[in-house]
C-alpha cells in the first residue's frame, strides 16, 4: 500500500531521513519545516497520513494536530523529544492516531506507518481521482484534465478546484474558501478569492462567462456544479 505522506519537522536533517525511508517504502512524500505550512499543505494536498513533530515554530504540531482533527479524519503519527506519559496521553487526547519518542528508529516509523495505513484504509486503494462530469482532479498527482487535456493549475488554483469538486452542489462561502485553502496567510481578502476563480475559469471552462463547472451563487459563494 502507498500513500501520500506530510513530514512536518522542522529538523530538516531528520525529515530527510523520514522521508527517505518512507519513501524506499514506495510512498509520496512531502516536507515542510514549521506548523503553518503544515497547515496550508494539508489543507491544500490532503495527504494520507502526517508525521508531525509537536515542537516547531509559527504554530505547534499540537495546535496542527488539533485544528486538522476538527476538518478531516486523516491519519497522524506524533514524533517529539517530548517523551513523558503526560505528553503522550496529551497527543493522543487531541487527536493523534500514534505516538513515538525521539530518537525515532526509521524502520519502527515506517512500521507504525504501515500500520496506521491499514487501520485507517488510506493510499492508493482508493481513488485519488475526483472525477465531476469531463473534468477530473488528481490529487494523488496534483494533475488536472478537461476532456482528458492537461490542464496547468497554481497551487491555490488546484485547492479551490479541489474544494469544490470533493463536494459538487455545495455552497463554499469565499471565506469558506480561505479558511480551507489559504491557512494562515495573511492579507487574503474576498477579491483574492474572486481573483483566483475568475484565473481558474479561463482554464478550465470552454466559455469562462458561462461556466460549466466552478459556479457563482450571487450573495453566498461558489460552488461546482453538479454532475
């Protein structure tokens, strides 16, 4: 089984070493360095499971940890040099599907990956692709096709596209729209919103003034059409 892996560390030594082993075991993975980047690749990239180091800077791996719990049900694998009952009990009260002390022994980390992928059922068993009518959503490669045509996204393009076609006929309010897209960025207002959508429009729409697909619900938001 594969999966789509977040390393959030920010010893980038050790998250090399992570992702190295976890990587041998045929694994996607990403690293970021601090908890608000965390934040903003989990929202953006919804990984699998998240190897998440609680001491890090801008926002804890606690914090992470327990703003991620109350928005999704992926899989998180603690890993601290703090190693005190308390601690562990405190990982696991939030949220935390596993715990492990530092120093981490790469192939007991790998095990307990493996582990909470079977649990959890995540990785490629299931599909990483969002299909909604001609338009499909790779989130396993971070790939969009319109009438299988390959389509060139931002990040932030792929994340509001993504939002919306997890859940076509729903109302994303445009803060909403930041709050699961944008993370913790500052000076992000609704025009930015309006900005992004009106760029994702001319890619993906045969007609942006007319779209088939990213819709506008005047006084509320946006929404992808169902199919």
């Amino acid at each position: 089984m594969t999966a789509r892996v977040l390393v959030a560390d920010d010893d980038p030594k050790h998250a090399q070493l992570i992702r190295l082993y976890l990587e041998r075991e045929g694994h996607q993975v990403m690293t970021v360095g601090d908890g608000r980047a965390a934040l903003e690749m989990a929202r953006s990239r919804r990984p699998d499971l998240i190897v998440l180091d609680i001491m890090m800077p801008l926002v804890d791996g606690l914090d992470v940890c327990r703003i991620l719990r109350a928005e999704s049900n992926v899989a998180i694998l603690l890993v601290t040099a703090r190693a005190s009952e308390n601690d562990m009990l405190l990982g696991l009260d939030i949220g935390a599907d596993d715990y492990l002390a530092k120093p981490v022994s790469p192939r007991e980390l790998t095990a307990r990956v493996r582990a909470l992928l079977r649990r959890t059922g995540a990785g490629e068993e299931s599909s990483s692709i969002i299909r909604v009518g001609d338009l499909e959503v790779d989130t396993g490669r971070f790939e969009v096709r319109v009438d299988a045509e390959p389509i060139n996204l931002t990040a932030k393009e792929f994340g509001i596209l993504e939002l919306l076609a997890r859940e076509p006929g729903r109302v994303f309010t445009r803060g909403q729209i930041i709050d699961k897209t944008f993370g913790f960025e500052h000076d992000v207002s609704e025009r930015t919103v309006d900005a992004h959508v009106v760029n994702l429009r001319r890619k993906i729409e045969a007609n942006p003034a007319e779209p088939r697909y990213v819709q506008t619900v005047y006084g509320r938001g946006y929404r992808m059409a169902e199919p």
